[in-house]
C-alpha cells in the first residue's frame, strides 16, 4: 500500500513515514496549497485536499493544523503557520507575560481524497505554554508543553505516540488498513 503526502514541510513527511512504514509506503509531493480563511482546520485541509487532488489527480492526504490559546480567544488558531511566521515563539510568550492561564492546544486535520471523495481525520494534544526548551521539532513544540517536557524536548518516537498529528495520521492509518483501501492512481 502507498499513500502520497502533499506538504511543503519536511518534517511532517518524516512524521508521517516514522508512523506508516514499512507497513504502508509514503511518497511526498511538495505542492503550495492555497490557505483557505476558515476558522475550522477540517474545511482548510478540505479545502486543500480538493486543491491537491485537481493538480495531481492521485490519492493523497494534506493536512492543517490549530493552534489555540485559551486566554486569547483561540488565537492563532488555524493561523499559527502565519502567526509562527511572523512573531515567533518569542512573541507568543510576549503576548502572555502576566497571563495566569497558558493552557493551549493543537488540533490537526487530516485530508484524505481520492476519486470516492475526502475524508477527514482529526487529533488533538491539550496543554500549556511555557518557556522554550528542547532542540527537536519544529514551529512552536518549543514552548508547548503537553506534559512535564516541551514537545521539542521529547524524542521522534515518543512525540509520535503524543502528537496531534500523530493521533489525525493513526486514525487516518487505522481507517485505511481496516478498510483495505487500495491507493492506486485514479482514472485520469
């Protein structure tokens, strides 16, 4: 079995390859999706799926990602990739100096689509903000803290058994094998 990830992150194909193989092949096209304004990470890696699939014509997963602060209303939400951009981690923290309540989380959709249509598979990981510790990971697993530990603070293998995107790709991976799905390339 294949599956073909479209993202233009290195890092969230090395996830998915660590969660899926050998059991399931993981090819990688690198394709800039449009980033659709919606406040719901499920009609954004929708959104992006159909995108993907009318370019490429293959079965293929894309995904988006929330990250939401409690204490400012959700923010960035599924901004966080511009928001990461633009003030870093530096400036999440800034924005929280004297903030009592730091609890946060991720939420990540996963987009699956082939010729039958897309089906969406979604993860979350609760948590806090903290100070950045760690050297792994990438965007802001430096100052989120799902436990003891920043996320970058944690090995590959033990963040895959946490992470948000691990629990969209597993439940995505589960579906997959249950169901036998054959990934092949569609009719053109």
């Amino acid at each position: 079995m294949k599956i073909t990830v479209v993202t233009s992150n290195s890092n969230k194909v090395a996830e998915t390859k660590n969660l899926f193989q050998p059991e399931i092949e993981v090819d990688h096209i690198s394709l800039d999706c449009p980033e659709f304004r919606n406040s719901d990470v499920n009609i954004i890696a929708k959104g992006k799926a159909e995108y993907a699939y009318e370019k490429l014509h293959i079965p293929l997963i894309v995904d988006d990602t929330a990250f939401c602060i409690e204490a400012l209303g959700g923010f960035p939400g599924p901004y966080a990739a511009y928001v990461s951009d633009t003030l870093g981690n530096s400036g999440i923290l800034k924005l929280l100096e004297g903030i009592e309540n730091l609890n946060a989380s991720f939420t990540t959709a996963i987009a699956y689509i082939d010729k039958t249509g897309v089906r969406i598979f979604s993860g979350t990981l609760n948590g806090w903000i903290g100070p950045a510790s760690g050297i792994n990971g990438f965007g802001y697993d430096p100052i989120f803290y799902p436990g003891e530990r920043s996320l970058a603070a944690l090995e590959l293998p033990e963040k895959n058994r946490i992470s948000h995107r691990a629990k969209a790709l597993l439940a995505f991976r589960d579906w997959l094998v249950k169901n036998r799905v054959l990934v092949c390339e569609d009719n053109r």
